[in-house]
C-alpha cells in the first residue's frame, strides 16, 4: 500500500537538483509550493535481503519504484518505506542502508540520504531538507516490540520543521479487526 501526502509551503526559490532536461527539480514545477511525503509498505521478509543484494527480482522492483518517486509531478521529497524486514527479527541497519545507497547510486540521485532503522526506511531529499534528530521510539500498543522511526526535519530554505513518524502495525500484532483498531488507537494518543 502506498499513502501519498501533499502539503502546502511557501515558494521555493532555488533549483533543486535532479535528472530531467535542465537540472529541475520536481518540486519546482508546481506554482505556491508544495511539499510531499509517501508512504510505502515494501513487504521483504529477512530471507529476502540476499535476493536484494544481488540485484534479483525485488531489487529491480524496489529500485523503480524509488525511481518513479523521487521522479514523479508529485514533488515528492521524503519517501516513508516500512517492513523492510520483520519487525521483531529486523534486518541489520548496515545492510540495510547499504542496499539503498546502492540504489541511489545507480539512479544518480546521490542527493537522497537513507535513513535505516529496520524495519522502516526513509529517503530524504537532503537539498530541500536537513534531518535534526532521528530515533526509534516504542509504540504504545499492548504488543511488545512494536516501534517506529521517528524524525524531526527542517526545510533548508523556509525553515518549516515537521514532525514525522514511520510507522508499522504487523498483523501479528493485530490479526483481528478489534485488536487493529486498539492498537492504532493508543499510537495516536
């Protein structure tokens, strides 16, 4: 599943870098200024990390689809991933940003920084944002060990500060219609 959020901000003034004809960034083609974040759930287990590593069939997957949003008339510029791994066996964060960077690398958008708390991921356009502060809180479920990557980031050039949290409710942490509904009542308190 993919959550697409759009939000408004003032202007941008400067050229961000990034790939089409001319050295446009995409958040400089709408007018008023917007600023967008995506969600995505990837859905890799921990016995698929090798297949990622060697460049097998999900890499390719995951690598258009980070094309296709950093890329696309959204203007997104922060990208939300969650269940790369398992919540309560997570990958290791190394590894993990490593994949990404190599990504990154490839599609020469070497301005995204990987943020690795496995199980979640966020890439962050770092000309348009600086990260001042990134960790991992527990949730406030009744399941034990759920937790979510938590970031604080500063707009380069308006100086917005927002607030963010990735965040992730395994079904095995809410496998009936009752428990979802309880535990995502306590996370928004």
């Amino acid at each position: 599943s993919v959550l697409l959020v759009s939000m408004p901000q003032p202007p941008r003034s400067k050229k961000q870098p990034g790939r089409n004809s001319g050295g446009e960034h995409p958040t400089e083609r709408r007018t008023g200024g917007w600023l967008s974040l995506v969600s995505y759930n990837v859905g890799v287990n921990n016995n698929e990390m090798q297949k990622i590593q060697s460049k097998q069939l999900k890499y390719k997957k995951l690598r258009t689809d980070i094309q296709t949003t950093f890329t696309s008339e959204h203007s997104i510029t922060i990208m939300f991933m969650c269940e790369f791994g398992q919540m309560f066996s997570p990958l290791n964060n190394i590894e993990t940003k490593e994949v990404f960077e190599m990504i990154l690398r490839e599609l020469q958008l070497q301005h995204i920084k990987v943020y690795a708390n496995a199980p979640y991921v966020a890439l962050i356009d770092t000309s348009v944002w600086s990260v001042v502060e990134r960790e991992t809180h527990p949730l406030p479920c009744r399941c034990e060990g759920i937790r979510a990557q938590h970031l604080i980031v500063k707009d380069l050039e308006t100086h917005l500060t927002a607030q963010l949290w990735n965040a992730h409710i395994p079904t095995s942490a809410g496998n009936t219609p009752g428990q979802r509904f309880t535990c995502k009542q306590q996370c928004v308190r």
